[in-house]
C-alpha cells in the first residue's frame, strides 16, 4: 500500500473545481463520439471552469486556449444542429496535403509562441504549452467541421497534454488525458464507420 501512497495524496490533493472540470469534459468528449450536439454544451462549462484551473497552475496558453473552446463551442452547436439556411455537416476527410500544411502551421506559430513567452528561459515547458494550445485550435475547429482526422490528431495532442499536466502537478487533468487518448481511438472508428455508412445510404 506503501507505493501508492503519493499517488493517493495527489489524488486527494486535487481541488474541486478540476474534478468537476474533468468530469464535464469526459461528458463533451461522450456526446462528440455520438455526433450529439449537446457535447458542446458540456464543453462551455467544462472550458469556463479550466480558465481557473489553467491560470492557477500558470499555463497561460491553456488558459487562454479555454476562451476559444468557449466561441468555438457555440460554432459547434450552430454548425451541428443546422439551420434554417443550413444542413448540418457531415463527417469528413483531408487530403495529406492539407494535413502537410496543418502540421507546418502549428510548428512555426508553437516556436514564436513558446519563444516570445519564455523570453530567454531555456524552459520547455512554453513551446509544449503553446504546440498544444495552437494544435488544440485547429483541431477543435476540426472536430466543429466534423473532420474525420481530427481524433488522430486527438490522440498526439493529449498524449502530449497528459504529460504537461502531470508535470505541472495536474493529477485529474492528467488522468482525464489519458482517458481522452484512448477514447480518441474509440472515436476515430466510430466516426470512420457512420461516415461509411452515410455513404452506403447513399448509393
């Protein structure tokens, strides 16, 4: 029982407010695997309260990153559910292309960004904290545009998140990262096979 006594302690040193955080976020990431609009409803409080929890542990990146998961989650819910001059989106691909171009664009803006945060620091913290942040953007507006990648590029920016967080002393958070990337697998196939099956309603 010895062994796991700090990890214990630093389960039952997490406040509240992360707890709940997390809990909503597993509950948006639920509701996107289903393609349930009501995900991005979970998604609003669960980014309004990780503002807090963010800005506490200093990672002004994340932090600020939950201001976008707020307008991008409103974007979702209108580009989901349709509209009266709009049908909703449909899930799918990019070409390699695309994704080529993606990956370049969040490298060069993760380097200035971790650059200009650091301001001479020979920390790495920053650049990762700005390569997930930048990286979690794109791919949010992915998951609202129903891109089918997106839960590829999930699973790289948790695994990466869940590390940072831990790092910092984010015990729920980093578990909840964990938890993301193996749902993200989970989410890619269920996406891959509705997507398969829209098309054979088609034809």
């Amino acid at each position: 029982m010895t062994q796991f006594e700090p990890v214990l302690r630093a389960f039952a040193a997490v406040p509240a407010i992360e707890w709940v955080a997390a809990g909503l976020a597993l509950g948006y990431l639920g509701f996107a695997i289903r393609q349930s609009a009501w995900c991005w409803a979970f998604a609003v409080v669960s980014a309004v309260l990780y503002l807090v929890v963010f800005a506490r542990a200093g990672l002004v990146m994340q932090a600020a990153l939950q201001v976008f998961y707020v307008g991008m989650s409103v974007y979702g819910w209108r580009s989901w559910r349709g509209s009266a001059s709009a049908v909703p989106v449909a899930v799918s691909r990019w070409t390699l292309r695309q994704h080529a171009l993606a990956w370049a664009a969040i490298a060069v803006v993760a380097l200035v960004n971790g650059w200009v945060i650091t301001r001479g620091s020979s920390s790495w913290v920053p650049y990762l904290d700005a390569a997930i942040a930048w990286g979690s953007v794109l791919t949010t507006w992915m998951v609202a545009r129903k891109v089918l990648e997106n839960w590829l590029y999930w699973v790289v920016l948790d695994s990466a998140a869940a590390a940072l967080a831990a790092w910092q002393g984010l015990a729920a958070t980093a578990l909840l990262f964990l938890l993301y990337t193996a749902l993200a697998f989970r989410g890619y196939r269920q996406w891959r096979s509705d997507a398969r099956l829209a098309v054979a309603h088609e034809t």
